[in-house]
C-alpha cells in the first residue's frame, strides 16, 4: 500500500486527529484559515482535539 493509498483510505476525522497529536497548536486553525480556540470549546478546556473536530465537522460549511 502506498501512502496515497493509505490516506485516501483514511477518515477524514482520523486524519485530523493524527495531525492534530503531532502539532503543537489548533489543526483547525490550519484547516480553516481562522482563529479557532478549539482548546476551549462550550467555556471547558479541552485536553485534546477529539470533541472540536467533531463538532467541527458537523457544522455546516461556511465561506
């Protein structure tokens, strides 16, 4: 299996959170291009991403 093959087999979310555990900061910043404070979703820290990428991609998308 190559590594296109493996990524394009690859869950959208599970890659987010591969790529989240291996940057030090918000993945969703990255992927969005905005400020999201992902560490602190609904007023409670978060202690990793999980919950904000799935928050995240339900919601519906907005330009």
């Amino acid at each position: 299996m190559t590594n296109r093959e493996k990524l394009a087999n690859m869950a959208m979310y599970d890659m987010l959170l591969t790529m989240a555990k291996n940057f030090d900061g918000c993945i969703l910043e990255i992927v969005t291009g905005k400020d999201e404070d992902c560490r602190k979703q609904d007023g409670q820290a978060r202690a990793d991403c999980k919950y904000c990428v799935s928050v995240w991609l339900n919601e519906e998308y907005d330009e």
